[in-house]
C-alpha cells in the first residue's frame, strides 16, 4: 500500500486547510486510517483515525470540533478538514493505515500502522 499525502500549506490563524491521503496498491475492505502530525522538537501526536468501511471516527481532544475527517471509497482517498486553525497545528501531517485497529487506543497508537505517507506541512501563522 502506498499513501501520498497532499494538502498542506501556510495559513493564516483562523484559516481552513483540506488535507487529502490517496492509498494505492493493495487494499483490504476494513483497513484503518489515521492521521498523525508532529511538530519540530516534538514527538509523533495523534490527530483523528476513521474506519475504511464503517466510518467509525476517532478524533483526539485538541481537535475536536475543529477538524473533520471523511473518506472516499471509490476514490481511496481520505480528507482531513482543518478549520479555525492555530499556530499550534503547525506540524507535519502524516497519513498512515492498516488493515484492522479495534479502538480509539488502537488508532491513537502509532506502532500499530502498517504503511505511512510521506507528509505534508502546515504552518499556521499568528
């Protein structure tokens, strides 16, 4: 499986920004998606994980009611919606899946993906 994520950019605080995650090559009819960021001087941090199939939707806190993730099937692509963005969402943002996660421990744990995207920057500027 191969993932390219695209999207990212400079934006003002406030701003929006869609990230987008296209999966190639193999796939399974329940993998998982997350998506990932970390922050120059910082560890790799949870961002949001959804359910190929189910739509099943994992958000962590500093998120929530901010960003919104949603997938197309048919398009193997999985967006992330980023709204009233802060200088605190600057990072990279990664992409990652594989085939089953159970729970939100599951997704918010990066060692249980498989395959990884290469990144994409978002800096928010104050």
């Amino acid at each position: 499986v191969q993932l390219q994520a695209s999207g990212g950019g400079l934006v003002q605080a406030g701003g929006s920004l869609r990230l987008s995650c296209a999966a190639s090559g193999r796939t399974f009819s329940s993998y998982a998606m997350g998506w990932f960021r970390q922050a120059p001087g910082k560890e790799r941090e949870f961002v949001v994980g959804i359910m190929w199939s189910g739509g099943s939707t994992y958000y962590s806190d500093s998120v929530k009611g901010r960003f919104t993730i949603s997938r197309d099937n048919a398009k193997n692509t999985v967006y992330l919606q980023m709204n009233s963005l802060k200088p605190e969402d600057t990072a990279v943002y990664y992409c990652a899946t594989t085939n089953y996660l159970r729970d939100y421990r599951d997704y918010r744990d990066s060692k249980k993906y498989t395959y990884w995207g290469q990144g994409t920057l978002v800096t928010v500027s104050s």
